[in-house]
C-alpha cells in the first residue's frame, strides 16, 4: 500500500515538472508579435512641407501653380494656404485653397506663399518655408512701353547704351525649338495669328537657327560656346542704328567692335544687339547679329539667333515668349 502511495506521489511530481518545464519554453515569433496594429501606423510626430512649382519668375496676369509636397505619409488633407504682401505683413488665409494645390493670378510682386497642413484637431502638423513671387514684366506694363517693344517710337527717344546692359549667362532657344519644346508657343500664335503653329515654327526655326548655343558677357569681354568649343575677346561701343522694317514699325541694334588688340579668328568683328529696349535699360532676352561687315549685318532680317538666361528652364522660356 505504501509502494502505491509512493509511487502515485512520483507520478504527480513528475506530471508538476512537466508543466512547469512548459511555462518556462520560449514564445515563438507570432506569439511575441503583440504590438496593436493602431499603434503600428500611428502618424510620424512631424514633417516637412516643400512648395514646387515656382517660377523664376511671372509676368503680370500669370497663372501660378504651386504644388505643397509632403516629406511623410500621413492621412490628413486639411490644407491652408496663407500669403501676405511683404515682410512686415500679417499673414492672411486665402480663400478657397483648402487643398494641396494652389492656383491664383499674378498680381503682386514680393507676394510671399506658405503652405500649411493640420492634423485632426486642427492643429499645425507641417507648415512651408515661404515662396516668393517675383513679377517681372521687362519692357513695362504702360501704353508708352508697350509702345516701344512693337517697334514705334520717336527719334529722340532712343539713348546709347553700355555692354553691361546685357550681361551674363545665356542660352540659344533654338535647341528648344528643335526639341518641340515651344509648340505650345507656336500653336498660341496660330489662335491670334495670320499663319498655321506649322508655319510659324518654320519661320522661326529660320530666326533662331544658330549654332552659338552659349554667350557669356562679362565686364565688357564676350564668350562664343560653338559645338563645345569657346572664343573670346574685348568688345567696345560703335553706336546705334535704327531700322525701319516692312510693317512699318521700327528696331534698334546696338553695335559692339572687337577690340584692336583682339586676335582671333573665330571671333567676329562686330556683334549687333536688339532685344526691343530702347535706352540703358538691363536685357532680359535679345536677338543677336554677329560678323565682320557692319553695314551687312544691318541688312539681315531674317535671322536673328535668340538668347535668354542659362538659368532658365524650358518651361520658363515658354512662359516669357506666351507674355508677348
């Protein structure tokens, strides 16, 4: 009876251990996995804001698009869009911009943009460095500059003008045209024109073929880019002339000579600016024309190589030559 006893006892001794041994036993990996899934999405503490879409710059009248682009994933999609006039300005909501886009026309230059989101308690979330719009519209918005950029002016109107006035970086639109960047140019004419956007493509093709795709003018010296290739030398003031065209409207070219102790072959002689401005006044595009027989050069009409800033994007070469 006692061996019966004492051998139950073991038995439940053993059956003790077991069981114990079994609440010892690591988890598996599914079983330690007990994180909430709410907690698992919660929305990032913070984020950035970036405002894309700015142009370099508008002219009066411009569409702006601008796009607020967020660094994280969140689900808010309560936007504001806030603007003031200047530094010492309040900022103020614009009405109807609730989303992630805003859309307004240019009216006020140094407009500062910002771009905010709030979370769900209508808190701040993320809010943009401020965008700046810069308004230029080159030759004047008044009758009398508009005037003057068709070509009708007054003798006495017209002023000498130093190399300076054309300064800097600049690029040949006549690779966008080749790569049907300006189309959209082109089919705007034909709405408001006497020709098909074909035909005004070809004509301009044959204004802006060059094969100068860079000039850099600094300080009075002046830099060819040619097929990778760069001249450069000194260039000094030889007046103006103005010309009287078939429409009856009228231009200037301002003429530059090579320097007497420049030499070099590859530069020419003289190079001849118009760019529709009239007196000193800093150059924002100009047609170009360039060679070694003065009065020569005053008889070419039909080619005019083009050129704006390098800083500018296609997109921004479009948007000025839409603006005339």
């Amino acid at each position: 009876m006692k061996k019966l006893s004492l051998l139950s006892f073991v038995l439940a001794l053993q059956v003790a251990l077991v069981a114990c041994g079994s609440e010892d036993e690591p988890t598996t990996a599914s079983e330690e996995d007990t994180t909430p899934a709410s907690e698992e999405s919660q929305a990032p503490e913070s984020a950035d804001i970036t405002i894309e879409g700015l142009a370099d710059h508008y002219h009066t009248g411009d569409q702006v698009e601008l796009t607020a682009s967020l660094s994280e994933d969140v689900d808010y999609d309560h936007w504001h869009w806030y603007t003031k006039e200047d530094e010492q300005s309040e900022w103020e909501a614009v009405s109807g911009q609730e989303g992630e886009t805003y859309s307004a026309e240019a009216t006020t230059d140094g407009l500062h943009i910002k771009a905010t989101l709030y979370d769900n308690d209508h808190e701040v979330f993320a809010e943009s460095d401020p965008a700046v719009i810069e308004i230029d519209d080159h030759h004047g918005h008044d009758d009398e500059s508009k005037q003057i950029y068709q070509g009708y002016f007054e003798d006495d109107q017209v002023e000498d003008r130093e190399l300076s006035d054309w300064e800097g970086d600049w690029q040949s639109v006549y690779p966008y045209l080749e790569d049907g960047d300006l189309d959209e140019v082109f089919e705007h004419k034909a709405e408001h024109g006497d020709m098909t956007a074909e035909e005004y493509k070809d004509y301009y093709a044959v204004g802006y073929e060059t094969d100068v795709e860079r000039i850099v003018i600094d300080n009075g010296n002046v830099t060819f880019y040619t097929n990778g290739e760069e001249a450069s030398g000194d260039y000094e003031y030889d007046g103006y002339e103005i010309l009287t065209y078939e429409k009856g409207n009228r231009g200037v070219r301002f003429i530059y000579k090579l320097a007497d102790d420049a030499e070099s072959d590859d530069l020419p002689q003289y190079i001849q600016f118009s760019d529709h401005i009239i007196f000193p006044s800093e150059s924002h595009h100009y047609h170009l024309y360039w060679g070694d027989d003065r009065e020569e050069l005053l008889e070419e009409v039909t080619n005019w190589p083009t050129y704006y800033p390098s800083e500018y994007s296609g997109d921004d070469i479009v948007r000025d030559l839409l603006a005339h």
